[in-house]
C-alpha cells in the first residue's frame, strides 16, 4: 500500500490533471476533500489519512480504490471496488447496554463496509458510525460485545425505537420514549429497570439501524 506522501501525490496529480496540469497545493487537497485546511495540516503533521473522505472523492470520479491504494489496474476491479465504503468505527467508545459507559468521543479507526449491506439497513452512509456494545441489557436482539450501525442523522425520536443516548451517567443503547418533559430509557432484558431522566439531560446521538451479533 502506499504511503502517506504518496496517497496526497497521487490526489494532486488527479487534481492537475481535472485542471488542465495546473500545480495543485496542499490546500487545494483539502479543499478537494472537503476538509478545513488547518484540520487538515494537522492529520498530515501527524501522518493522518483521510480514508473516508478520499473514498468519497474517489467515488464521485469513479476512480477505482484499488488503483489508487495498491496500483491494481484490472477493470474488473472499479466496479468490485466500488460497492465498499469506509466507516468510522469507535473502537474506543464502548455503549452500554447495561450500567453506563464512556462518553462519545471522535477518535476512530476505519472499518470497510459493503455497500449493500448499509442499503439493507437503509442508513445514511456519510452520517453512520459504528460503537461496540457492553452488557445485556438488550438481549436477546442485542447481544453483549456486538457492533452497532448508528445513524447520527436520525437524532429525531421516535418512540420506541432503539438510540444510542449521551446521559449524565455515560453513553446508553436503549428503546427511548419521550412523554412530555421525561425521557424512558428501556431494555429489552426485563432484569433492568427503566431508566427515567429529565429530556434536557440527554443528548441522542443517533438511531440504531443495525447490529452485527456474535454467535
């Protein structure tokens, strides 16, 4: 795979090349990319790629990820290659399904995704975001140490179905109802009580669209 300097190399040639051989600079990328030049100057400093954002890039030019990554060139690949898309996944962050947990952080790793299985969930690929899950509290249709698919865009509640949800005591995965000024937090597990709290003292992160489980 290439490296990091090559990866923006090969960004600005593509770029050049769009512009008629124009020289492209570092803010030129990000701008391409859709990231703040200072953010941006940042992640290179550290030796950050962006992956999901070169995805996308990639994929509004119909450019194949395995050219750009690996200089594969079969055509049979770009129709292959396009059906993936990368994800953030919050290998630090742990929602729980039980006693609370750590609080929703943007430190992630990338986690590739086909396509057809985030259509299936019908979730917003730019906007979803993939936590692990501790305890049991949702069982049997959660279960412990399984990965979710959170759509942040869907922060509207809808009653009864199932929110990551930011509270005072940590990050919940619960079925939420909201009456008036109270937010019901409930599991699926009868062993656990239902969690009542003020609706200003939650944040909805967003809509669990679907769970990967472990047999």
């Amino acid at each position: 795979m290439i490296n990091y300097n090559e990866i923006i190399n090969k960004l600005k040639d593509i770029l050049s090349n769009e512009l008629g051989n124009k020289k492209i600079f570092d803010k030129d990328v990000a701008k391409a990319l859709d990231i703040n030049y200072d953010s941006f100057r940042k992640a290179k400093a550290r030796g950050s790629i962006p992956y999901y954002e070169i995805m996308s890039f990639l994929a509004k030019r119909n450019i194949s990820i395995n050219w750009f990554f690996f200089n594969q060139l079969p055509e049979s690949l770009v129709e292959q290659t396009s059906n993936y898309i990368i994800l953030k996944y919050q290998r630090s962050v742990i929602t729980s399904a039980g006693g609370g947990a750590i609080n929703y952080q943007e430190d992630f790793e990338q986690l590739i995704i086909d396509k057809k299985l985030l259509d299936y969930i019908n979730t917003n690929y730019k906007y979803t975001d993939v936590l692990k899950v501790l305890g049991d509290s949702m069982e049997p249709d959660i279960k412990d140490k399984s990965l979710i698919f959170v759509d942040k865009m869907l922060s509207s509640v809808k009653n009864g179905n199932i929110y990551v949800v930011n509270t005072p005591d940590g990050t919940f995965i619960k079925k939420v109802n909201i009456d008036n000024d109270k937010v019901y937090l409930k599991s699926n597990n009868q062993a656990y009580e239902t969690i009542v709290l003020n609706i200003e003292d939650i944040t909805i992160v967003g809509r669990v669209c679907g769970v990967f489980k472990r047999i």
